[in-house]
C-alpha cells in the first residue's frame, strides 16, 4: 500500500472482477484480491480492437448513414495498402474504419464536420472511430437485441470468415487505440471508451477460484 500510495490505477481489463471484489469485501470482510500490475510505457503491453461483425440491421438505413456520414476512400484486397489506408491519420478528427461486406474491403473516412460536431456533443475527444460507429451505424442500423447481432473478434481474418459463411452481414474492422488514449479517457475526459473497445495483452494464466456460494446470498 505504501508503495503504490502516490499511483494512479487504471483498470485495463476485469472490471467486472473489480466490483465483485468490492462487494465481496463489504459483504464477507475479503480485503485482497489477485490483480496483475504493468507500467505503462511497458513495450510488452499491447493494445488490440476488437472488431464488430453485425447481422439484422436495415441495408437502407446502413447505406444512408454511410451516404450522410462516410467516404468511401479505398476499395480492394486484404493488402498492405488496406492496411496502410486504413491506419494513416491525420490527426484526433480522421475517423476511418475498415468495411468488409463479402464482395470487398474497404476503408471508409468520417466527414471532418461531422467529426467535431460529434466530438463537441458528446465532449469527448479520444476513441471517435469507436463513438462515431457506435452513434451513427450500430444504435440506427441494428434491429432487435444487439447483443444477438453484433459479435466481437480481435481478427480481422475471422472477422471476414463470420460474414463469408457464419451469418453475419458485414464487419467493420477497428484501429487500435494507445495507452496515451486510454490515460486521457481516464483522467481528463472521465468517461468509458464504448463496450469491447480495446483487448490488452498480455493475458497472465489464471486459475479457478471455488467459493460456496449460501442460498441466502442470492436474496
């Protein structure tokens, strides 16, 4: 405790654990819980997106926010030039974001205006690739319960594999974001990236804890 006294902690994965740690200790006295520390600058820590492949939204509507909102700025393969296209940025208001729709991949680029407009309204400035699909595409587009038609994969391979043959319709692939970004989220703007955002690794092996749970806890 002395040693981390004058640290600041953000929590990269497992905040799920986090709370239930929390309650445990107020409910049962539990004061420790295993966590994994890294600094920072840590070369070792890397920062990966998950990508968002989607099935049951509206076609019209998906094409009429891409109309409104995005240029399409390539078209192709899989290729070094996707992947180049897609990871140049100009600066904090160049939202682009990988599309793949079985025919083709492409690199789709927010309209600047639309951007800041964005930007000023939810008063956020960091993970605006994640915000403005997340406003513009998945809350308009998806029919029914997204939890059922939008899946989550950290390959952009597979991520084409769920729509070639796996149901889905389309994926959009993510850039990653930095641990620059998450700091700024965290002590300057305040706020959550959107769900499934960021995959941290390393992940450390983990054991299985076994704890009896009384009928009485779940009242």
């Amino acid at each position: 405790q002395e040693l981390m006294s004058d640290k600041k902690l953000l929590i990269l994965d497992g905040h799920h654990r986090f709370s239930a740690a929390r309650r445990l200790s107020k409910q049962d006295g539990i004061d420790y819980t295993m966590m994994m520390l890294m600094e920072g600058g840590d070369r070792a820590l890397l920062l990966l997106p998950w990508h968002r492949c989607i099935r049951n939204y509206n076609h019209d509507m998906l094409n009429t926010q891409l109309d409104r909102f995005f240029n399409i700025i390539w078209k192709g393969d899989q290729n070094d030039e996707f992947n180049r296209i897609l990871h140049t940025k100009d600066d904090k208001f160049d939202v682009r974001i990988g599309f793949y729709n079985k025919k083709t991949f492409s690199v789709i680029r927010a309209h600047r205006d639309k951007v800041i407009q964005l930007s000023d309204k939810l008063g956020e400035k960091t993970g605006l690739d994640y915000l403005s699909l997340n406003e513009w595409i998945i809350e308009p587009c998806i029919d029914g319960n997204k939890e059922d038609n939008i899946v989550f994969t950290d390959s952009v391979s597979d991520a084409a594999l769920k729509v070639d043959g796996q149901g889905f319709n389309s994926a959009f692939l993510m850039r990653p974001l930095t641990i620059k970004d998450v700091e700024y989220k965290a002590h300057v703007e305040m706020k959550n990236f959107p769900q499934k955002s960021t995959l941290f690794l390393p992940k450390v092996a983990e054991g299985i804890i076994m704890r009896r749970i009384e009928e009485d806890e779940h009242k």
